[in-house]
C-alpha cells in the first residue's frame, strides 16, 4: 500500500516493521516448539533482543504518536471514534508487549527453563492475535484517513517531529 503523505507513509513503514515482529516471533515460538530454545544459539538471542527491543522503542513510540499527533487532530475534524477505539486497543497491547518483552529480557539473562518457555509462548500468543489485527484496523481504517486528513504543512511537520523521536 503505498500513501500521499510522508507521516502515513513512515507509519505504514511502522506497520510493515512490527509485521515482520510478528512473523518473526510466531516462527521462532513454531521453531522452539515445546521444549525450550537455547539461549547458546546466536539467532535465538538476537530474536529475543529484537522483539524486546522493538515493543521497547518502536511499538511503543508509534502508539504515542498516534495518540498525541493523530487521533487529537482526527478528533478536531469530528473523527471521534477511530481514535477512541485504537486508543483502548493500544492501552491493552501495550502491557501484554511489555510482558513479552520483560520474559524476552529475563529469558536473555537466565535462560528458559520448561516453565517461562511456556509462560513467554502464551504471553507473546496472547499478544500477537491482538497486535496483528490492530495494524490491520490501522492500515485498513486509519491511515486512509490520515492521508486524506493532512495538508502538506502538518504532514511535513509531523513527519520531521516522528522521524526526529524515532
């Protein structure tokens, strides 16, 4: 999908980013299986880096901008709902992928035993069905939106203020 504007752009950009998050995280969890990964496998490692470190910082970065720069100036143009909906989806998702991301983070430290390979399968489980159907929501509903909405002064100014935090 490709957009007019730079900020639905960089946050389609986004999207495609935490895609890949998913796909990355659903196969390493259909890798591993149900006995633990070795934390001695260098993919294994950087797999559990890459996810606590994209829930960390771009996730959670991309959720704040929409709530602070998108849904606000939708909400001014009488774009109430979207806005509301997506800001409840992101309250929920992210504790889960903070959860994830603190069991990616313990699992590098100690390592996974029977018990928090299960625990961080059901909880990066319970957080994946959720996120993907978020950007769905978002590519699909939001950015469409966005892209009508923006002139090319905001959009410029939001994409350099994205761009400059990301």
């Amino acid at each position: 999908m490709s957009f007019s504007r730079r900020t639905t752009q960089v946050l389609h950009e986004d999207h495609i980013a935490t895609l890949n998050l998913i796909e990355n995280l659903e196969r390493f969890i259909a890798y591993s299986g149900r006995r633990p990964p070795d934390l001695d496998d260098a993919a294994t490692r950087q797999t559990l880096q890459r996810t606590a470190a994209a829930i960390d910082g771009e996730v959670s970065d991309h959720f704040t901008f929409e709530e602070d720069e998108i849904f606000t100036r939708l909400a001014d143009n009488g774009e109430i709902d979207i806005g509301v909906q997506l800001s409840r989806e992101h309250r929920e998702l992210l504790p889960a992928g903070q959860m994830v991301s603190a069991l990616a983070k313990q699992a590098l430290e100690d390592g996974f035993d029977e018990q928090s390979w299960s625990r961080f399968k059901a909880e990066a489980g319970g957080f994946i069905e959720p996120l993907l159907a978020h950007v769905h929501k978002e590519e699909m509903a939001l950015l469409p939106m966005v892209d009508e909405l923006l002139d090319p002064e905001v959009d410029l100014k939001l994409y350099e203020n994205y761009s400059r935090n990301a």
